[in-house]
C-alpha cells in the first residue's frame, strides 16, 4: 500500500511513498517532476528553520497548472510571481525526504492560552469511539478545552441504555449525563492511547439529534463537513457546554 497526495491543479499525484516507506502518516516524498518548498507561518507559529521545519506547503514543476480560466484573480492567489503554487497545506519535512500533512491552514485554530490545534488531525483518532458516528471539534478561542458536536450510533446508544437500565426514547437519552459521561469516557481512552496532550482532548459534548448531511447543511455535495455550519447550528448547546460545569479539569475518569 502506496499513500500518494495530488490535486486536479498539479495534473494528479505529486507525492507518494516508497516501497521501503513503512510510516504511513506521511505522504511520502515529491516525485522528480516537481519541487517543493516549506514557507513560515508566523501567525500560527511554524518556521522552516525549527527541528524538524513545518511550515505551508508549495510546490513547482512543469505538471503544476498555468492558471485558473478566466479567473486571474484566483490564480493570482493561487500562484505566485515565481510560479510557485500555494498547496494551502501545513507540511513537516521529515529526516528522510517524506512530508507529513498536519492539517489545512485554514482548519488550524487557535485556543485561549494561544496554542492552535488541528480539529480534523484529531477528529481521525476520536471517530473510532464505538459510540460515534459522526464528530465535529469546535474550537472557540475565548476557552482553553475543545468541545464536539457528535451524532451517535443509534444502535450503540441503544446498547449504552439497556445496559445502563435507561428507558427513555433515544432522543430523550441524548439529555441523560450519564450518556455524555459515557462518551466522554471512550474520548478520554482514545486520546490516551493515541498520547494526545491534555488540551487536544475533548471535554464537552452536544448531541446532534440527525446525521450531518448535505440537506441539513453540515456536509458539502462532496460529502465534507462545514465546521461553520455545524457550530452555528448548534450555537446554542455549544454555548450551555462552554458555561457548564462539567468542563476542565472534570476527569471522566482516574
């Protein structure tokens, strides 16, 4: 198994592993048609010149693009004077050659004391949980914890209430404390197993009665969740989970 990274303006793929490449949280190293460069981000912290060099991605060579069709605006923010193109991603040049995408720029968000967190880096380890369906990290830079919109697994919560001895409606279960303890407890052992650090884990947690979808206005036609869309759709339990007091440093368990 190959991980490769491309994107319609590079012509395909212009990155892959190799057959000896066994890290597979890298996209491998740039394929001789092109070249790469990293650039600092100041404004979230990640220069060129730390061990090892992060910074955003761009990339050069004859199969990058020319240009957006009668766009000259876009291409002129996408390209620049140099012809080198603005990947939009967040690279580490690891010490053999490979780059490891850390997220997109645009997703990076920073918390209160300052430090940014790549939500979608962390929602790929806590999707595991066996309760979750879906999962959306809301970062909000006025607090120092993390907390997610989830839609649960209908059966999973069925199995949770018969266990538990609940008897409510699965809807009614969703305002039950007991069920977000329950959650927040299979969080808590991912983000240990994974080594996540105490600001990287989720402390609070609204329910989401329906899937995110594209009908509700959560999910893009290609089926990409709108962070955006979904936090202003749940505005008002975000704002109940940020002011309770079931939040940092609240342990789910010892």
């Amino acid at each position: 198994m190959f991980n490769c990274c491309g994107m319609t303006e590079l012509a395909g793929c212009l990155t892959t592993t190799s057959i000896f490449d066994r890290n597979f949280n890298t996209i491998g190293g740039v394929l001789p048609c092109a070249r790469m460069q990293l650039r600092d981000l100041p404004h979230l912290k990640f220069y060129t010149d730390s061990n090892p060099p992060i910074g955003e991605v761009y990339l050069k060579g004859n199969s990058c693009f020319k240009g957006y069709f009668k766009n000259p605006k876009l291409t002129a923010e996408t390209i620049d004077s140099d012809g080198w193109l603005k990947v939009g991603d967040v690279g580490i040049l690891r010490k053999n050659g490979s780059i490891e995408i850390v997220d997109r720029v645009q997703e990076m968000k920073k918390l209160q004391n300052g430090q940014f967190i790549s939500p979608s880096k962390l929602e790929g380890h806590f999707i595991t949980a066996p309760m979750v369906n879906q999962l959306c990290i809301i970062i909000d830079s006025r607090y120092m914890f993390l907390t997610a919109v989830i839609h649960l697994h209908s059966e999973k919560l069925q199995q949770f209430a018969d266990v538990n001895g609940f008897k409510q409606p699965l809807k009614e279960l969703l305002k039950i404390k007991d069920v977000e303890i329950g959650v927040l407890k299979q969080l808590e052992r991912i983000a240990k197993d994974h080594g996540l650090s105490e600001i990287e884990q989720i402390k609070r947690v609204v329910f989401a009665p329906e899937p995110f979808s594209f009908a509700n206005g959560c999910l893009t036609n290609t089926n990409k969740m709108i962070r955006s869309a979904i936090g202003a759709k749940y505005a008002e339990g975000l704002k109940e989970a940020y002011t309770s007091d079931l939040v940092l440093p609240y342990k789910v368990f010892d």
